[in-house]
C-alpha cells in the first residue's frame, strides 16, 4: 500500500479557459485581442497562421470586416517580421532570453512592436496602452509592468526604430 491518500474525483477541480467579460473598447481593440490569441497558438503548437486566425475568427462573429483585415494585418506582419521583431526585443529587454519571456509577453511584445514600426500612424501612447491592457487581461501579474518597461524604453528612441524599419524594408519589396 501506498502513504498517498486515496484519489477522489470529486476532489479534482475543473479547469477552464479564462474568458473576459469586458468587451474590447474600439473594434482595434477586439482586433488586436484576437491577434494576440492567434499568435499564441501559432507559437505554441505552430498551426498555420490562416487555419488559426479562421477558427479564432469564427468565435467572434461579431468583428466588423475592417476589425477582421486589422486582425490579419497584425498576424501576418508579426509572423513576416519575426526575426526582426525579436532582434528588437532582445535589444530592449536584454536581461531576459527571449526563450525565457513567457509566450503570451512574447506576442504582446512582437504586435506592439509590429504597430510601433509599420503602423506609425497608430499613437505610441495608444499602442503602448494596448498593449499594456493586454498584457493585464491575458498576462501573468507582473506582465503589464514588463511590457510597459520595455515599450516605454523603445518609444525614446521610436523614430528611429522607425527610420531603420524602413530603410531595411525598402530593399526587400515586401512592405513590412
């Protein structure tokens, strides 16, 4: 016999996936959500990006047209950016391994970036904002903090993130 106590199934509590009852403020907002959950399966199980963002898509039937093409504008650059997303992470939170961010900071972090160079007409404010408040819904409880200290160090220096961005861009015809 074992010192274990015995296995009660009433005693297992159910998981469940966390849900947010608050609706997205601006249909960017929802959009931005929705990217954010796309970009995590994509990181985690690597399902292709347009299978996911249609099964994401289906759960919110509410999404207006323009919401929905925000949300492919997001997945697609930061899926075409990656790498130069990363680097540029890396470059403003260099105490932390990439590796080591969690997954959900990762993306938060990668869609904030991608709006910050190739949406420039987005605010820094609001995309930090964004991205803060995404990092409170779905982050850890001390996500919001990181992610506002690596934005906030990034946006010193935005417009020549911007001015490199797009120099490195232009030489390879692909717009982002």
């Amino acid at each position: 016999m074992s010192d274990l106590p015995d296995f009660e199934s009433n005693d297992v509590e159910l998981t469940e996936i966390i849900e947010h009852d608050q609706e997205a403020p601006t249909e960017r907002s929802a959009a931005r959500r929705v990217a954010l959950q796309v970009l995590y399966e994509i990181d985690c199980v690597k399902h292709p990006a347009d299978q996911v963002i249609d099964a994401r898509l289906q759960d919110y039937p509410q999404l207006s047209k323009r919401a929905v093409r925000y949300v492919r504008r997001l997945v697609h650059g930061a899926m075409r950016s990656r790498s130069r997303l990363d680097t540029v992470i890396r470059q403003y939170a260099p105490e932390w391994p990439l590796e080591q961010i969690a997954i959900v900071d990762r993306n938060i972090l990668r869609i904030a970036i991608y709006e910050l160079v190739a949406q420039p007409s987005t605010p820094v404010g609001v995309v930090i904002a964004e991205a803060v408040e995404l990092a409170g819904l779905f982050g850890a409880e001390g996500a919001p903090r990181f992610i506002n200290g690596v934005l906030g160090a990034l946006a010193e220096t935005v417009d020549n993130l911007r001015a490199a961005w797009a120099s490195e861009t232009s030489g390879t015809g692909n717009g982002e």
